[in-house]
C-alpha cells in the first residue's frame, strides 16, 4: 500500500507544531525532540516512543496528547503499519473534541488513508464522479481537468459527457475532448470524431485519437481529409496506424491529379506506408518537370531501399538540378549500389559542393576500395573506413596521382598494409618529387625487408633532405643486410641527428665487425643518444679492444651511458668486468642497477649472488628497489644458481608484491631445477594483466611444462587478447614438439 505523500505529511507537521509554544516547557521539548527524531534523522521507532511518552507523561495537556498521537500515526506510516496508524487518527477524532485543529488534521490524514486503502474499483467510480460533477463547473481550469481526468480514467460511460464538449466554444476544451475520446478508445465516438475533419485546427489531434482507437475502416476518410495538407507530418503516426492496402489505392488514385507540392509531402510519407507499392509511382516521378518533386522522389527511392531503382537514380546522376543529383547521390548510397561507382567517382570532380559531398557519403557508404584513391584526392575519405591489406592496391594506385598531397597520404597508408605486390609502386616512388612520399615508401619497403629495394635506399642515404636520409636508414634497418654496412657507417658523420641515430640502429642490427670502428669514433660524440648506441653496438659486436673505454663509461658517464655501458659488458662477457658491475649494483640510477644485474646474470658471476639477492629481496624494506631492478635480480640469479639465489627466489616468489618478480622467480627457479614455482605460472595465466598472462605462458613453453598444457591451451583459444592466444598457442607447439 503506497504512502501518504510527503507534502501532506509535511504540512501536518508543521500544523502540529505552529503552536508549541502553548505547551508547557517539559511536553513542548518532548515534541521537538520527537520532530527532530522523525523528520532530521528518519528514526522513527525512536520517534514513536518520545511521541508516546508525552502522551503518557502529559494526559491532562490535551494540545500536545493530541499532536503526539498525530506524529505516532505519521511514524507508523513511514514504516508501513497504516492500519495502526488510523487507529490513532480515530482516536484523535473520538477524543480530542476540544482541540479542532488536530481533529481536523487527522480527519484529512484518515480520509487520504482510507482512499489508499480503498479498492481500485472504488477509487475509479469515485473520480468518475467527481470528474462529471467537475465538468459542470463554470470554472475552465476545474473543466479541463475533468475532461483530461476522464480520459485517463478509459471509462466509456463517460462519452455521453464529452462527445457534447467536441463542439463547446473554447478551442481548449474541444482539443482536449478529442483527445480523451482518443484514450478512451471506443468506437462509438469515430462518427463525431470524423465529423470535426474539416476543422483546421482540430485536424492533427482528430487523426491521433481516430488512430488510438484503432478503426481502420476510417483510414480512407482520413486520407481524403489529410492528403492535401500543406505538412503531412502531425498525420504519420495515425496514417501508420490505420493503413490498408485499400488506403495505399486510394492515394496513388488521388495524387494522380495531385499538385507537385501534394506529391512531394506523400514522397516523404510513402515509403514509411507502403514501400512496395510506392516504388512504381516514386520512380515515374523522378522524371516529372518540376525539380523539387525530382529531388524529393530521388530521396524516397533511398529510404524505399530497393535496389531495382539503382538504374534509375544513376541516370538521375545526370539531372540538370544539383538538388535532383544530390538527392540521388544519396541514395545511391543507402542502397549501397556498387554498380554507381564509376558514376559517383566522376562526381567528385563537380564543380558543386553539395554534390561532392553528396557522392562522398555515396562512395563511403558503399565501401568500394576503387574510390578510395578519389575519395582521398577529393578529401573526403570517412575515418572510419578500416583500409587493409584487401585495400593495398588500390591505395598503391595513388603514388601516381598528380596531387602530390594524395600521394603522401596514401604512401603513409602504405606503411602500414602493403604487401610485396606494391613493391614495384613503391620502389618508384622513391623517386618522387615529394619528400614525405620518398621517406614513407622508404618505410614501407623497410617493413617488407624488400632486398631489391637496397640500391635505391643506399642512393637515398644522400637525399637532400634529413627526414628522407633517416627513412633510408631505418629501412636499411630493417633489411639487415651486410652489404649496406659500409654506407651506414658514412651515416654517422652525417650532420642531421637523426640519421646518425637511425644509422647506428642499422649497423648495431646488422652486426658486422666492419662497423667498430666507426663505432668506435661514436665514443667521443657530444649526443648522448648516439654515445649510447655506440656502447652498446660495440657490446653486440663483442668489441673486447674497447672494454676498458666501455668501463670507463660505467664509472663516470652520464645515466643513460651508464646503462647502456652496463649491458655493453654483459654482452662481451669478460669476467675482468665483474667487480665493477657488482659495484654498479649500487649505481643512484635504477636504470644502471637493473642493467649491471642482467649483465651479471650473463656473466654468471657467483660472487655477485649476494648483491643480487639482496636487491630482490629488498620488497619488504621500508625503501624497496624498483620492479624492473628485482626483475633483473632475480633474472640474473636464475642464471647463476647457488643456495643463495635458491633462497632469495623462493622468497620473492612467496612474498613480492609484483607479479611479474614473482613471475620470473618462478622461471628462474625452475632453471634451477626447483619447480614449487610452476603452479604460480599457471595461476598466472588467469592474471587481469594482459603482459603477465603473456609472460607466464611464454615461461611456461620455455620451461616445457607438460603440467600446464591443458591451461596453455585454454588460454591458446579463448583468452581475451590475440597478443595472449599466440603465445599461449607457440608454449603449446613447444610442449607438444617435447612429447
């Protein structure tokens, strides 16, 4: 049962306590503690005791007797006990005659009680009748409620009272009488509703009720009424209702002599009524002599969404209204006519900008890849065209446009989705005039490894331009080819940064000994990217003439040499380098820390299993080393062994914080030959992280852990992230190729 309304509750209250002050001081701070109780905290059990304690501590003050008893029936209200709170409102009634204000107040609150309480059936003949009463009242406001009231009641004894109302002299009233008969829903009232057709005003809301009771037999009246209508749009909704196959006929036979500006409203409308047999009447109009009704019946085929108007509205493409043309570029389009194509593209090249767009959106929608290139040139291409490897061709096609903005955008698109057929297209464009063009089919042809571009990379070290240079040598990069080797070294006197840095990259990739000396020359360079790349190039190449430079370099370098120093002796594996990397272990920088750790993990130098255990055992200190540091501790202690890196991994992978720390515990424990760590392995496969769920079945197919296979392959086929699948899927090949 619902509740009282919290207005009425509220202005009772407030009645009850306008007099507090008459009270005597004791009952008056009751009540308010009461109030305070009830309506400040909502405890109303806490509430319903003080009220009852006034009562029972003041009988003989009847003013605040009779206002506790009210606030006892507004409490058992709020939580629910209505029956009980009527008994306290009728006692208020039967015993408080000398306090009329409370009296009355409760009288009010039963009597909205009572309402509540009383049968559905009860309340509905109740507002019926007070609704007719209401109806007689010279009051407007009281008359339109009741007539709106009505209407929400659906009584259909009330149509004797409102059909009379349809022809009242305030426009008000009769609109809202139409529209309570359309509630109502009863048939009996379609004759007096049709009859008021002819009025202007009255027309819309007419047609909505006749709709709401739902006769279609009247759908033909209201097409005579209606279809010559300047905006047929407040008669949509009710047409739709009502519609026959039989209304259908009766248009088509109407608009026959219609005026243009007739049939351009049932253009519109048609469709949504009855597409099928609008197509034939729609697709003569488009060859009609008045433009607009073209243009309108060019836009309803689209919306028909029949592709046998396709032809049509092609040859429509050549109208001599830009209206007419645009309309059928449009719908082209949502009926996705792939055969337009050709049409729609020479568009493009119109001198009209809303035909331009208007074949743009046709072209977009219809996703043919050989627009593409137009679409491009014109600028028009929509973002959300997904262009892939399907698309290449078609985009290799632009790097012959004469707009050379059209084919910097399509080289740059190429980067990403050619495929060995577009070599021939991009080694050609290494030639182009445009800078950004040469440097991304540099690129792309990089991300191919294309061998027969080599030449013309080489030649390309030389451009003119730095941005080109550097392209050439990231490409080179890519290739790895040794032949390229000597080039990339006169690279790195280049004058431009940047192609420095990208030769460097290349040669260190590349690997030949040829390339130490000119390493070597890099170790005086002012750039510290470039000094860095040098140090570590010389490591890779294992370059042990230059170890005591490369020392020198750890000790007092800058951080980012420092590191770079550090991995550098890793790589070359001279035990004279193991004092100095356990002394780095030290380094203020984290960077060097974890890359003196890792160095000496490939060392296996044991005398530094103490270091190293201490670093990764350093999560429970009040100031622990960084994740990346631990990592490559414990890393490196997989690789060295003993019963100190045995106890410091068991203790990371039981009390890290970092799953990944725990993660590479695990692994290198198992290297070790302990495997308490694998079923964390597993359990990781389950991590939220994507990187760890990837990491840990990549450990796991490493290790050939045949325990794990099953989750491996779980995880091979329905874990959330494709990177995760494939790896998961390599750990299974590697398990399985065990067996």
């Amino acid at each position: 049962m619902r509740r009282v309304s919290l207005s009425l509750m509220l202005a009772l209250a407030f009645l009850q306590f306008h007099h507090l002050a008459a009270y005597p001081d004791s009952a008056s701070r009751t009540l308010q503690e009461a109030w305070f109780q009830e309506e400040a905290r909502h405890d109303f059990k806490a509430a319903i005791d003080l009220y009852r304690k006034v009562i029972t501590d003041y009988p003989d003050d009847k003013a605040a007797a009779a206002s506790a008893h009210l606030g006892v029936a507004r409490c058992l209200t709020q939580v629910g006990k209505t029956k009980e709170a009527a008994a306290e409102l009728k006692l208020v009634i039967e015993k408080f005659s000398s306090q009329p204000s409370a009296v009355s107040q409760a009288a009010a609150y039963l009597e909205k009680l009572n309402r509540q309480a009383a049968p559905p059936s009860l309340i509905k003949r109740e507002l019926l009748s007070r609704y007719l009463d209401e109806l007689k009242s010279t009051e407007i406001h009281l008359k339109k409620r009741a007539i709106a009231g009505l209407g929400e009641l659906g009584d259909p004894s009330a149509l004797p009272h409102l059909i009379p109302l349809l022809g009242d002299d305030e426009p008000a009233i009769r609109k809202l009488a139409v529209s309570s008969l359309g509630k109502i829903g009863d048939g009996s009232a379609v004759a007096s509703l049709l009859a008021l057709l002819e009025n202007q005003s009255l027309k819309p809301e007419v047609a909505s009720a006749l709709a709401a009771i739902g006769d279609s037999s009247v759908v033909g009246q209201l097409v005579k009424a209606t279809y010559r209508e300047q905006a047929l749009g407040p008669f949509a909704e009710p047409l739709k209702a009502l519609w026959t196959p039989e209304a259908t006929a009766l248009v088509l036979q109407l608009l026959m002599d219609a005026s243009p500006s007739v049939k351009i409203n049932w253009a519109i409308l048609l469709p949504e009524l009855d597409p099928t047999q609008a197509l034939p009447i729609i697709t003569q109009w488009l060859k009609d002599a008045y433009a607009p009704l073209r243009a309108a019946a060019a836009k309803a085929l689209g919306r028909i969404g029949h592709r046998s108007a396709a032809p049509d509205l092609i040859a429509a493409l050549s109208d001599d209204a830009v209206t007419v043309q645009a309309s059928a570029c449009e719908s082209l389009g949502q009926l996705k006519a792939g055969e337009a194509v050709a049409c729609l593209i020479s568009i493009l090249e119109h001198a009209n900008p809303k035909v331009i767009g208007s074949a743009a959106y046709a072209l977009n929608s219809i996703r043919d890849p050989s627009a593409l290139v137009p679409l491009i040139a014109a600028g028009r291409l929509a973002r959300d065209w997904r262009i892939g490897k399907r698309e290449a061709p078609f985009i290799a096609q632009g790097l012959s446009h004469p707009d050379p903005e059209t084919r910097r955008y399509c080289a740059v698109l190429l980067t990403e989705i050619a495929t060995p057929n577009q070599q021939n297209a991009l080694l050609a464009a290494l030639s182009d005039d445009e800078e950004r063009v040469r440097a991304s089919a540099a690129k792309a042809l990089g991300r191919l490894k294309a061998q027969v571009a080599l030449p013309q990379l080489l030649n390309l070290l030389k451009d003119p331009l730095a941005s080109v240079r550097s392209a050439a040598a990231r490409a080179l990069h890519e290739i790895g080819d040794p032949s390229a080797t000597q080039p990339l070294a006169e690279a790195l006197r280049d004058p431009d940064p940047s192609v420095q840095q990208a030769a460097a990259r290349a040669l260190a990739e590349i690997a030949d000994e040829s390339a130490i000396p000119a390493f070597s020359q890099l170790l005086s360079s002012n750039d510290t990217e470039l000094r860095s790349l040098a140090i570590r190039a010389l490591g890779r190449l294992k370059a042990a003439d230059y170890l005591d430079e490369i020392q020198d370099e750890l000790r007092y370098g800058l951080p980012q040499i420092r590191a770079a120093a550090a991995q550098a002796l890793g790589s070359i594996e001279d035990p004279a380098s193991d004092n100095l990397l356990i002394f780095a272990l030290s380094d203020p920088s984290p960077l060097v820390r974890a890359g003196a750790a890792d160095a000496l993990g490939r060392l296996r130098s044991t005398p530094s299993a103490k270091a190293l255990a201490s670093l990764l055992m350093s999560s429970s200190n009040a100031s622990p080393q960084p994740e990346p540091v631990r990592w490559a501790a414990a890393s490196a202690l997989g690789k060295i062994g003993g019963d100190v890196a045995r106890g410091a991994l068991s203790f990371a992978l039981g009390n890290d914080p970092d799953s990944n720390v725990r993660l590479v515990s695990a692994e290198s424990l198992a290297l070790l030959g302990d495997h308490s760590g694998i079923p964390i392995l597993v359990s990781f496969l389950k991590d939220d992280s994507n990187a760890t769920r990837k990491n840990a079945a990549g450990a796991l197919g490493r290790m050939r852990v045949k325990a794990a296979l099953d989750a491996l392959i779980y995880a091979s086929e329905k874990d959330p992230n494709e990177e995760v699948r494939q790896v998961a899927t390599k750990a299974v090949e590697e398990i399985r190729a065990r067996e």
